[in-house]
C-alpha cells in the first residue's frame, strides 16, 4: 500500500476529487428539482417510512445533501414534477406488478398525498379494496339514462370524433344509470360516468358477508388513480363493478380515463395505483389532476 504521504497518492487523490466533484456537480445540474425533492420532502412527509429508506439510502441521495446550499447556482431546471414522482414511486414499487404488501401501500400512499395534495388512502373507514395497485384495461361508456346512445352520449363533437368508437355497454353499470333521465341529467352525473373506474368490490374483504354495506360504500366512491411510468394522475368514481378475474386484469377505466393517463388495453395493458379520496366536503373535482 502507498504512503499516504507520497507525491504519488497525493497526486492520485486530488486527481481522483477532482473527477468525482465534477461528476457531481453534472448530476446536480442535470437533476435539479429531483434531489431538491428528495431533500426537502424526504424528511417531511416519508422520514421513517419505507419510501424514506429508500430514497435517503440511494445512489442519488448519498453526500449530496451536505453542500446543497453552496448548490443552486449550479443547478439547472431539468425535471419536472410527474418525473419526482415516477423516481419516488419506482422506489416502493415492487417490480413486478403483484399486491402492495403493508409498507409499500403506506408508502405510495404518503407520497400521492404529498405530490397531489390530497389525502388518500388504500384504506377508508375501515373498508378496502382486494388491491391498490394492479394492471387496468379500457372500459366502454355506461348509459347515463334509459334510452342514452352514442348518438347523444358527447357534449360535443370532438369528444364524438375521438371517443365514439369505443361503443357503449350493452348493460348498465353495477348501480345502474346514473340518473332516472335525460332531463334529469346534471353535470356530477355526465362527469360521474366520464371519469368512472370499475373496480373488483366482488373480491373486497368482506363481500360476502357484508356486501350491502360496501356496495352502498363503494358506490361513486372517489379514487386517484395513477399512473406511475409517467405520473398521470385521474380523480375518478367506482361506477361499475369487474374485470372477471380471467381477463388477468384487476380493474377498468372509462375511455377518458385510459386516454388520459396514456393506458391502453390489450398487450400494451399497464399498471396503475389507485387509492381512495379522503374527501367528506366533496371538495376534489372529477377529472384530470395535476401534480402540486
């Protein structure tokens, strides 16, 4: 081993700071907003926490957070906030998509929480769905009303042109119509069956010994759901009941809903998070939502 002392280690060693300080302060400046999250939101909202644990001990939090403040005039503005929340996500998420064991549910739920401001849980007064996290396939659009069509399903002709040719189920959704007629038809109901998930309630636990109560729980029940490859995220409502457990996926979305999130059905089926609304004064509007 060589002398600490010697011209050769001395000359290795700042050779060798050199290159990482420069390495660095690239890092730094290609991911800005990123580490600045890790930083700031680590300790407040997941410190303790699995996602914690895993975003303190990575790669990219490691003697980082020592000279942030000698730090900003450096860093430039390179990812966005869906990007913090894919990096948060892809660090609690088990790779292969199966059911959130305890800890990994607490976590995504936690940095949902934090990302969209609003407070959400796989768990609401004491009822649950089968899973929070699983693949979603495309829906078709539920009658609001008796005699409702695709001919008088769009508010305008651009939603016709693009979402018309999913058609419309041949049955009404697990609750119904929305509404008893088209004169009755108010705009929570038209945005009710825009935005609606369908969820397996048949594999909730529980169901079959109290499926009244969690119909009656589950019926327009909100959800944000998520998708974590590129952090969409849609305010939507149980408004049916399904897949069949056969069809290997674990729930369904609207047309609008897959469209927005950029989920399709099929082989190019993908995964989402999909978490309850903690939302008593019905404050969360249906639709799309951005990351705070």
């Amino acid at each position: 081993m060589k002398n600490k002392n010697s011209h050769s280690y001395i000359h290795l060693k700042k050779k060798w700071l050199k290159k990482q300080s420069k390495a660095q302060e690239k890092l730094w400046v290609n991911h800005k907003p990123a580490l600045e999250w890790l930083h700031d939101s680590s300790r407040q909202f997941i410190a303790g926490s699995v996602a914690g644990l895993l975003l303190l001990a990575s790669p990219l939090s490691t003697g980082l957070f020592s000279n942030s403040q000698n730090r900003p005039a450096l860093l430039a503005k390179a990812i966005e906030k869906k990007d913090q929340l894919t990096i948060a996500l892809s660090s609690v998420l088990p790779k292969v998509v199966s059911p959130l064991n305890d800890q990994q549910e607490t976590a995504a739920g936690q940095i949902l929480s934090q990302i969209f401001k609003v407070r959400v849980s796989a768990s609401l007064d004491g009822k649950r769905l089968n899973r929070s996290y699983g693949y979603i396939g495309k829906e078709q659009h539920l009658m609001r009303y008796p005699g409702d069509t695709i001919a008088t399903h769009f508010e305008t002709p651009e939603e016709a042109r693009v979402f018309a040719e999913t058609g419309m189920a041949p049955g009404k959704g697990a609750w119904g119509y929305f509404t008893r007629s088209k004169n009755e038809l108010s705009q929570t109901d038209i945005l009710r069956e825009k935005y609606y998930i369908a969820v397996q309630t048949f594999l909730a636990p529980s169901w079959q010994s109290s499926s009244s109560d969690l119909s009656a729980f589950f019926k327009y029940r909100k959800m944000l759901v998520v998708n974590p490859d590129n952090g969409k995220g849609v305010v939507a409502v149980i408004g049916d009941a399904g897949p069949g457990t056969s069809t290997g996926k674990h729930l369904g979305g609207s047309p609008e809903v897959m469209t927005y999130l950029e989920r399709e059905d099929g082989a190019a089926k993908g995964p989402v998070l999909y978490f309850f609304i903690d939302d008593p004064d019905n404050t969360v509007p249906l639709g799309p939502i951005n990351v705070k």
